[in-house]
C-alpha cells in the first residue's frame, strides 16, 4: 500500500503553496490494453479549514462534452480522487472532474451503494487551467462539508486517484494505488492507498 503525506499549511493556501507539497503519480494502468500513456500527477495540502487539491496531466487531445452536474464525466478527459476520511468507516466520496470543471460527487460504500451529494459545486472552488503543455485543476475540500456525511476525520485516511477517459481519443486508465482485480475497477476500496495528515488533525462533529 502506498502512502501520501499531506503537508499543512498555516493560513490560506495558494497555487503556489503547491510548490511545497508532496507528489503522488497517478501511472498504474490496472487494465489491460487501456493503460494511460499520460504523466499525470496530483498533489494534497491542508490547513485548518480544508483539503486542497491540485492536479496535472498532458493529456492531449482533451475531450470535454459534459456540462451537467453529475453527467457521465469519466467518458471525457477526467481526473478523480476517491477518498474515505475516516479509516474506521467504509463510506467513500468520489470527485470526478473534466477539463469544463464539470463535478460528479457521490457518496458511497461501493459501486451500487451509491448516492448523489446534494451540495452546490461552488462549495469546492474548481479552477481548471488549461495550457499548451499541460491541463491542471485546482479546488478544495471543506472539513465541514466532509462532516455532513462522516463523524469524524482521522489523521490517517484512505484514497485513490484515478485518470481515465473512457470515450476520449485514446481511450485510457490510470490509478496511484495500484489495484489486483480480475476485473479491475475504481469503486474498489480495499485497493485505496494511505493518506497522513503531517501534523495530525483533530476533526469530528
């Protein structure tokens, strides 16, 4: 299993507060024949108000289609965190992201238990920023929006992180942790990584 450390931050955190986070590859290719021949990378800081979330890729061509909210963002060019905060619970949220900034977040305790997040997508300040070079995507995960669904965040959590692109130009998957499965697949949490909050936190409702 692999092992993230989330650095903190005292006070806001920027974009180029990222110049001091960790690096996490998201390079494993858990299908068969559909591996990612992307770079993509992500990097997590905290303070004590939220998680920021920074990711990259150069992908290219980008596909972007979708504008709803909860639409089927994993057929475009998409970058996705699944994420547990409790490590006692088995509930996970999954971010899903395309290059419009177009949001799928849903609560889960595996792929059929599953249920739409009911929040408004300002909430996480999406930014996507795309260059000539590279597409990136910035945004936030409040503390107080993971209390509405979990009692409590412990100082060590569970993940993955996913780039995928199921209708895009070269079809494609990619994961952090990697992941065993005869049939591989990203609603699998006994395959999620660990993620430690640097100096601890204290978080409950």
């Amino acid at each position: 299993m692999k092992t993230y450390i989330i650095k903190k931050i005292d006070g806001p955190i920027t974009e180029e507060s990222f110049n001091q986070a960790n690096i996490a590859k998201v390079n494993f290719g858990p299908f068969k024949g559909t591996e990612s021949p992307f770079d993509t990378e992500l990097q997590l800081l905290y303070n004590d108000e939220a998680i920021y979330v920074h990711f990259k890729t150069d992908e290219r061509p980008l596909l972007a289609r979708r504008t709803d909210r909860d639409s089927d963002v994993c057929e475009d060019s998409c970058m996705e965190i699944f994420f547990s905060p409790d490590e006692t619970d088995t509930h996970y949220f999954n971010f899903e992201i395309n290059p419009l900034g177009t949001l799928y977040l849903h609560y889960n305790n595996d792929r059929y238990d599953t249920h739409a997040v009911d929040v408004p997508t300002e909430l996480f300040e999406i930014k996507s920023v795309i260059t000539s070079k590279n597409w990136e995507l910035y945004y936030k995960i409040p503390f107080s929006f993971i209390l509405t669904h979990f009692e409590k965040i412990t100082e060590n959590c569970r993940a993955n992180f996913y780039k995928c692109g199921e209708h895009t130009e070269i079809e494609h998957y990619a994961c952090w942790n990697e992941i065993y499965l005869e049939k591989p697949d990203f609603h699998c949490s006994q395959f999620f990584g660990k993620l430690t909050f640097e100096k601890g936190i204290s978080v409950s409702r």
